[in-house]
C-alpha cells in the first residue's frame, strides 16, 4: 500500500485546505441566510452530478482501452479496475483530442456548479456558500460513485489528477475528500444557532 502523501501538486492546490477553515470563520459569526431546504436541493442536484461525472470518466476510459473487463458485468470491471486504473498515469496515454475534451468538460462543470450557486440565492456570502457546498458534495459523490461502479478508488491512498486547469493538480483521494469533507463541516456549523449572550 503507497505511503501517505500530506501534499498535492503543484504545491499551491495545497491552499485548498484553508477554504474550509476561512469559509468558517467568516460565515461563523453572523450565519448563512441559506435554508436547509435550499441545502437540501442543492445537494441533491449535486450527488447526481457527481454521479453523472463519474459515468463519463467510466466511459471515457473505457473508450481509450484503460478500463480492463468493461466488456463483461459490472462485477468484472470492479474485480479488475482497482489494480489496473492508474488515473495520474493516464494522462500520458489520453489521445490529445481527448485532453482537451476533458479540459472542456472541467471547464463546463465548474459553469454548472457557480450558475447553481447564482440560481440559489441573490446574497454574495450565500452564492459562495452555495457553491463550495455544492462543489464539496459533487466532489464526494464523484469518488463515491466511482467506487461503487468500478470499485476505485480502492484506498484513499490512491493518486488521482483533480483537475488540469490550468496545469494537473495531483494528489490522493483522502486531499479533496479532506477538503471537500471540511468545507460541508463548515458550512454546517455555520448555520447552526449561535448560543446567545446572556446580559448581566
């Protein structure tokens, strides 16, 4: 099993980790004006996205013979996709007509995630909420998905490419779980009620 790696690179995608923490503090004192309800839809939207994002990794895979057994059951493609789904060495292998779809790709997602965050609120503390929860919940719905189709991640060790704009940020599965875990921590407690002062 790889060693654990504490950082991504290039070394700045390394700063994500401080979004939960200053989306905290600054939400913290005065709360999100952002209904439950409101949360509740947005994640909805987003755990489908997400799975829909990892429905077209599958077959993109697929498509360029780096996904072995997909021609079998589903139980054959996670029997043997975990040992052989190296997704950070993958991109070497990608046709260039391919990269520069799934730079696209990227692109339109992140659209999709900031027009939903626009969508649900007219407050610009709201929409950046909006958005880094429904970013956050995509992003777990993606690995979730991921695994339960095709069985990888097989351990939060593995190496993936999170995104390759404007260059490949690369780390392991635990970095944007971490991020994306904390950052819906945050907004939680965010909107928790703020026990009151009492006056003397």
């Amino acid at each position: 099993m790889a060693p654990i790696q504490l950082w991504a690179q290039p070394w700045w995608v390394n700063l994500l980790m401080l979004v939960p923490l200053i989306a905290f503090l600054l939400w913290s004192r005065a709360g999100l004006q952002l209904s439950w309800q409101r949360l509740t839809l947005i994640a909805f939207f987003a755990v489908a996205f997400g799975f829909g994002e990892a429905a077209v990794v599958v077959y993109l895979r697929a498509a360029v013979g780096l996904l072995p057994g997909f021609q079998g059951t589903l139980s054959d493609v996670r029997r043997s996709a975990p040992q052989f789904y190296k997704q950070a060495e993958a991109l070497t292998d990608f046709p260039q007509s391919l990269l520069t779809i799934e730079v696209l790709r990227e692109a339109t997602t992140m659209v999709m995630l900031l027009s939903l965050a626009l969508l649900a609120t007219s407050k610009p503390r709201e929409r950046w909420a909006a958005f880094l929860w429904a970013f956050s919940v995509w992003d777990a719905a993606y690995y979730l998905s991921l695994w339960a189709t095709i069985g990888w991640p097989g351990s939060l060790r593995d190496v993936d490419v999170l995104f390759l704009i404007p260059v490949p940020w690369v780390a392991q599965v635990w970095f944007p779980l971490a991020v994306s875990g904390l950052t819906i921590l945050a907004i939680i407690m965010s909107k928790l009620p703020r026990p009151q002062k009492s006056s003397p």
